[in-house]
C-alpha cells in the first residue's frame, strides 16, 4: 500500500495529542506494546500509531481493533519512549462516542449479563463503549 | 484486645455492595480479629470505575473528587490520618490516580474543585487493603494471627492489571513481578504456586461486548495455574474474579479443564483464621470452593 501523508490530517494528529497529552512521533516502532497486547487485534498497537506517524488519521481512527482494547495498561507500561497506546486508543475511541456514535446498543444488551455482571464491568463498559 | 481498634475511613464502591459482598465482609471480619475497623463513609457516590486514560477528559475525575472530599472532610472532623481505605480495585486504581493527579497538577485540582463547587485539599492517601495488611501490620504479624494449618492449599495468586498499574502512579508492587500477594500467602502458610499468566488480562469490561475472548482470556489464566499446580486463585478485584469464575460456565472453552474455585483473598484469610464464612457468600461462586475446605476439614482444625 502506498501511503502519503495527508495534510489536512496533521492538525487532527495535533488535536490528538493535546486530548492526550501523548507525542506520538516519541514512538520508535520497537514493538514492545504489540507484543504484550493480550487483545489479539487485527491492528495492533504499533500499526495504529505508525499510521497517525505517516499522517493517515482516518485509518488510524476507524480501525475496528481500537474498541477490543481493555486498558490494562501493559503497553502503556513497557514502552520505552514512555508513550502511552492505550491512551491514544482512548482518545480515537472518545472521537466516535463524542459524535453519538456508540459500540454498544443498550436496547439490545443481554438480560442475563446485566444481572449476573458486577457492577464495574457495566459501569466500565458505558465509559468505553457508549 | 483492650486497645480501642483503629478505625480508618473506607470507600466501598458499588460492586462491593453488591455482587461482591462476600469480599467486604470476609474483609470486615478479618479486619475486626487483626483489630482495625473500616469506617464507612457516610455520603458516597460511584467512582466511575474506570480512570480516564485521556489527559483532557476532566469530567472523569468529578465522582472520585467528591469521594475525596468526603474522606477529607471525615478525617480532618475526627482528627484522624488522612488515609482512605479501598478493597476493589478498579475503586482503587480511580482514586488513587486521581490523588496522583492532582499532586502532580493544582491548576487540575483547582479546575475541578471550581466545577464541583467543592474544596478538595489534596490531602487524602488513598491505600489498598492488601497495602494497609503489608506496611501498617506487616505479613509476620499477620503469620501469628493464623489459626488453621493453610499448607494443604495450594494457591496461585493472581494480580491481574489495575492493582499494580501504572507503576509510577500506583507503585503498589512490580507490575511485571510482583510479590505482594505471594508474601500474603507466604504469611498464611499457604502453598504458594508462582505461574506465568499471574499478571495477565482477563478480559475486563470487554466481557460487555466480546464474552467470548474473555472465556478464552480467563481460560488461558486458569489452565496456566492449573498445569503449575493450583487447586485455586485468589484476587483482590471483583471483576477478575467474575470473569475467571462465570467464564467457567463456557464449558467448550473449559472442556478439558476441571472447575477452579476463584477466591477473593479475604476469604481465604477468614479460614486461615478460623473464622464463621457463613455470610461470606462462597455459595454465590459459580464454581463452589466449599469443597476444597471441606475436604481438606479445615473448619477449626488447630495448628
């Protein structure tokens, strides 16, 4: 895939990272938060970040594998260069829900998992996904 | 004991009132024979449960604030050390960056002070149960405490991510080799079994949306315990026990693994001490840990 950075998107990567309060070109792509990921995403952590490095913002933005992230914080803790990917998956998440656009329909939600889950899995789940 | 017991104001949170009510008052009961108190606050709100990664996200820190204040206002009324107990901890991972946060940043502190039309001072030190057990009474203490023979258990400790993560705000232990929960175990003369995936994910509030990795998560966890000889895990936060625990319920993810009690660490320190866990709710697990007590018949067994 041939990529070219895209202009318009270095204000958004900007924007990013005040949100954050990430620097996103600290990342060196050594890989370490990929590796611990326990997520099994499609688009792991390091390939989300190379593309806001290469200015591909959208790509970045709505890769599916943003929502499977469960913060457990082991990329945030290995990295290096002391960023933090699970804070800029946070910060690509908060874009769509900002914009209404939810990961969970409440409507359609299990009655059983609503009565046998704890409470701070619900909780959680409404900050992450809603 | 003639001496008054300490008493320390304690943040509950939701889960703890309700679907791990079990973990409170095993922990209430074994802070009672150890001879310190936990003082509920009066007037508390949910925590949010989960602590905003994002830097600009200040209406996260809202709900623990008004905790803090809560706690502030008690201790600073009672002349007492400014120390917020906590047992969950998703409670406590919350709070406890909140309180780093704004040692950090007083414009933060300011901003939402402003907001909430409150005045937090910055003073409370938000601790750990676990915390309080190994620095204020200290394991070896705790070891003279113990009334049953443990050493017939075989327990895998289990940490999990927010008790210890990030490091630099929690500094609870090492969150890629931590010890805290082995030395707990250590003290009640348990077995303790060192496995690999004790600092693994399970899965957290992903349960809400992909069930299905959190089985296998969950399952990864148990069979690694499993193959290094564990009869049981044990835990200090809810939502890993109720992952670990109802996954168990997949049963073709758990085909070839035999049910595996998951026990808040409280629980097992009550019959470490001797105590009645009737109203510890080990009936509510879905998989039953009363038959591994029972059948090693540790109910008052002396040491």
């Amino acid at each position: 895939m041939l990529i070219n950075p895209v202009e318009k998107d270095q204000k958004r990567i900007r924007e990013l990272e005040l949100a954050t309060g990430e620097t996103i070109s600290d990342c060196y792509q050594c890989g370490k938060c990929t590796a611990g990921c326990p997520a099994s995403m499609d688009m792991p952590p390091s390939v989300i970040i190379q593309y806001l490095k290469l200015g591909q913002f959208d790509i970045a933005k709505n890769a599916e594998s943003i929502w499977s992230c469960m913060a457990c914080l082991t990329c945030s803790e290995r990295c290096p260069k002391n960023v933090s990917p699970a804070a800029i998956i946070e910060g690509l998440k908060n874009l769509h829900l900002r914009d209404m656009d939810p990961r969970v329909n409440l409507e359609a939600m299990d009655r059983d998992f609503l009565a046998h889950s704890p409470q701070m899995a619900i909780i959680s789940g409404f900050r992450k996904f809603i | 004991m003639s001496e008054k017991p300490v008493r320390i104001p304690y943040y509950p949170g939701c889960t703890m009132k309700t679907k791990a009510l079990g973990f409170e008052r095993s922990a209430m009961d074994c802070a009672e024979v150890i001879g310190f108190e936990m003082d509920e606050l009066k007037d508390w709100n949910c925590c949010g449960a989960s602590y905003p990664l994002t830097k600009d996200n200040l209406m996260g820190l809202t709900a623990p604030t008004n905790i803090l204040v809560e706690a502030e206002r008690r201790c600073q009324k009672e002349e007492v050390d400014p120390n917020l107990i906590t047992l969950c901890v998703f409670c406590y991972n919350t709070l406890k960056r909140t309180e780093y946060a704004f040692g950090q940043d007083k414009k933060k502190l300011e901003t939402v002070n402003a907001f909430l039309d409150r005045k937090y001072e910055g003073s409370i030190r938000v601790i750990h149960y676990l915390e309080y057990l190994r620095d204020v009474i200290g394991f070896d203490n705790l070891a003279k405490m113990v009334k049953t023979d443990m050493s017939k258990y075989k327990v895998a400790p289990y940490y999990g991510c927010l008790l210890l993560k990030p490091k630099k705000e929690i500094g609870l232990d090492d969150p890629e080799d931590p010890v805290i929960m082995h030395d707990f175990l250590d003290a009640l003369g348990c077995k303790v079994i060192d496995f690999p995936a004790q600092v693994d994910c399970c899965g957290s509030y992903l349960v809400m949306r992909e069930p299905k990795k959190v089985s296998k998560l969950s399952y990864d966890i148990l069979a690694d315990a499993n193959e290094y000889g564990a009869e049981t895990l044990v835990t200090a936060c809810p939502l890993c026990q109720s992952n670990l625990d109802q996954s168990q319920g997949d049963k073709v993810q758990f085909a070839d693994l035999d049910g595996m009690p998951v026990l808040y660490f409280t629980q097992l320190l009550a019959v470490a001490f001797g105590l009645d866990t009737k109203t510890h709710q080990l009936e509510e697990h879905h998989i039953d840990p009363r038959p591994l007590f029972e059948a090693n018949g540790s109910d008052s067994e002396s040491k």
